[in-house]
C-alpha cells in the first residue's frame, strides 16, 4: 500500500503550528516513513501533483487569497484538519473582527506612530494584492473541516497523536496535559 | 437540624438542610462544574453550567436547596454534553482570545473547555463589539471576555456597602460596568481580589502580570474540579 499522502499550508497564521509540527523532534525520521508530504511549506512544493489523504491548516482566512487556498485544499485533499487557534477560531488575527476594515487600514497605513505626518498617504492597492476580507473568518466558516486540533501553537504530542491515530486507525486518545488553547 | 439524605447519580449522600446541591456534591466527593458559584457570594445562577436533573426537571445546582430524597442526575451523557454546549456558548458569545489572554492557563472558562475537551464550539462566533475600560488606576475591565457571572458585581463591594461593579442593559446587550468614582479609591488588595473572583480575564489588575510560568499555571496539569472528585 501506498504512503499517505499530506500537505499542509498557512493561511492568516505565524507559521508557528508549522514549528510545533517540526517540535515532534526525531520522530519526525518516522513521520518521514509513515507519509509522503505534497503541497507544503516543509517540502516546497507549490502546486498539488495528486489527490492528497490529509490536508493540514494552520491560520484562519483574513483575504482572498486564503479562501482560495483553503478551497484548493478542500478540493484535493480527503480529510482537512484545522490545526491551531487561528484555523478554529481566527485567532490573534481576529482581534481585528468588529472593527470596520476601514479603520484598521486607515491605522495601519495613515495614522500609526511610525507614519511621517510629511509622507503622501498611500493605501497599499496593487492589483497583485489579494482583496481584504470584512473579517478574519475560522477555516469551519468557509469549507468542511473534518477535524479540529486546538493550541496555540497545538503541542507537537497532539500533532504526532492525531496524525498517527488519522493513519493507523487507531482511536485519538487526548492527554490533559496536550490539549491546551494557549 | 438532622441531616438530609439525597442520591447524586446513585450514590447516597448526606448533606446538612439548606445546603446546595454543589456545596453537598462537594461534601461527598462529587464534583459539579461551576462557573458563575464563587465560595462566600450568594449563589446566582446566572451561567447554568451547574445543571442537574431532579425528578426529571433541569435545575441550577447552585440555587436548589437539598431535600430529603433527591434523587439527583449531574454525570450523564446528556448533562454533560449540555454543560459542554454551554461552555461552547459562552466562548462564542465573547471574544476569547485564549493565545494572547493574560489569565490563560488560571481562566475557569477556558479550564471547562479543557475539561470538555471542546475542540470548536459547534455554534458560530459572534464577533461582539466590546471594550476595554482602562480608565481605573488599578484595573482593566476587557468585557470582550466577560461572561456575566456577576462575580464581581457580588463580591466586590465597599466597606460601607457600595458596589464597585454593575451591570448595564439587558438581554444580549447586557454588560459589566465599572463605578469610576468607587474603582478610583481601589486599594491593590481590593483589585486582587476583584481579579481573583473574576473566572475569566474580564478583570485584570495592572501592572502585574504573567506572574506564574506556564506550565505552573493553576489548570496547567490538573483538570478543574480534579480537587474536589470524579
């Protein structure tokens, strides 16, 4: 039988759900023989080659660009977790969410401390840009997600947990200590 | 007075008349999860999580007087799961953000969630648009996290008997609000203990914070209620 085959990707994260990833230590010589990784910052690869078993997220979807990543994912991958607050919830990003996207940008871009009062007042609008959403939305919001996996970063236990649990088949079991919000 | 004798979920228990039924879990091991129930405030009711079925009714455990005979369900799938979706409810209602919350890892909410091992609420964020009122020399009131147990608005009163906390509207638009004039004479000791009572990170004393490493934070390693059983 083949390899599973994973791919993972960031959307509105820090790639620090990536790190805990990489925070599975050796084992990760195992993660290596147990699956065979696609698309995903870990191998590079840009653009899905195959139909993939698991998707893994972290970050939630603050503009274009993330929906249609995450839609991509959804298309191609079997099984989709949320990994981390920012899929499940939108997380640091989502302190934005309640205010008007105006404002946030008038902040970011006219009238931060580090803005020179003498400077043109210039709102990043290149056509390359991704388009900002009204808020940051929780993967959940926008496609099916099959499996949720909180933490901020989520503990690599957790992570090599589920993955095994996901592959072998066996059932998750969730230590207290390893399934944390923060 | 005699004892009272009652069943929570089988077991026999004896518990002392006028007593709640979480006080007379307590007594006899068994834990009953609450949130909005503070030792030495007046019970309130406000927050549910407590809910018990006796005689087939659903009722907050932290208002219901013992009787002679109760039989009380608290542990079963169905209750449980409900406690679950109310914990669920309340982190939609606000915005919890758990990663960057200061009272994290010492938060009785985020403790339940632990507890019930919630992963996503299954009901939509909400998004509320709260404040944070930092206008007072001693605390932070973030209502962003408030989950209106009235905590505060109980515990936290004057020696002449004013209240330094109240609440505003109702409905979905309640709200925690602060007396600015009662808040400005708060002594450190007075905002401790606003903190402490406060189960969420709605009340924050200033300039201190982080005290406790993570990892040695009060529900780091062992689940809320894990003191009292079950």
């Amino acid at each position: 039988m083949s390899k599973p085959v994973v791919a993972t990707a960031s959307l509105a994260g820090c790639f620090g759900c990536h790190m805990s990833v990489l925070d599975i230590d050796d084992r990760i010589l195992q993660l290596i023989d147990l699956v065979e990784f696609n698309k995903s910052p870990v191998d590079d690869i840009k653009t899905f080659t195959k139909t993939c078993d698991i998707g893994i997220i972290e970050g939630g979807c603050c503009n274009s660009e993330n929906v249609e990543n995450l839609k991509e994912f959804r298309k191609h991958c079997k099984i989709l977790i949320s990994l981390g607050e920012c899929a499940i919830m939108g997380g640091l990003p989502a302190m934005r969410n309640g205010i008007p996207v105006k404002e946030c940008m008038e902040e970011a871009y006219y009238n931060c401390p580090t803005i020179d009062k003498n400077d043109p007042k210039i709102m990043p609008n290149d056509d390359e840009l991704p388009m900002i959403l009204d808020r940051v939305y929780p993967l959940h919001e926008i496609v099916k997600i099959d499996y949720y996996l909180p933490g901020c970063p989520p503990r690599a236990d957790l992570i090599w947990e589920a993955l095994v649990a996901l592959i072998t088949g066996k059932e998750l079991s969730l230590p207290y200590e390893v399934l944390k919000f923060d | 007075m005699a004892d009272i004798t009652l069943t929570i979920d089988g077991k026999t228990c004896k518990a002392k008349p006028g007593q709640s039924i979480v006080d007379a879990a307590k007594e006899n091991g068994i834990y009953i999860p609450v949130l909005c129930n503070y030792e030495g405030l007046k019970p309130a009711g406000t927050c549910r999580i407590c809910t018990v079925r006796v005689g087939g009714r659903f009722m907050a455990a932290c208002t219901t007087p013992v009787g002679e005979g109760m039989i009380v369900e608290s542990g079963t799938p169905d209750i449980e799961d409900m406690r679950k979706a109310i914990v669920e409810m309340l982190f939609v209602e606000g915005n919890h953000m758990c990663p960057c919350c200061e009272k994290s890892g010492n938060c009785e909410l985020q403790a339940l969630g632990y507890r019930y091992q919630m992963l996503v609420p299954r009901f939509p964020y909400l998004w509320p648009a709260s404040q944070v009122d930092a206008s007072t020399p001693k605390i932070f009131l973030d209502k962003n996290r408030c989950v209106q147990c009235l905590r505060c608005v109980r515990g936290a009163v004057t020696p002449d008997g004013k209240h330094v906390f109240g609440l505003l509207n109702r409905g979905d638009r309640t709200a925690i609000a602060i007396d600015h004039a009662l808040a400005s004479k708060m002594t450190d000791e007075m905002a401790q203990k606003a903190m402490d009572s406060c189960p969420v990170g709605a009340i924050l004393r200033k300039e201190v914070g982080y005290v406790v490493p993570i990892g040695m934070r009060k529900f780091d390693s062992k689940p809320i209620g894990s003191d009292i059983g079950q």
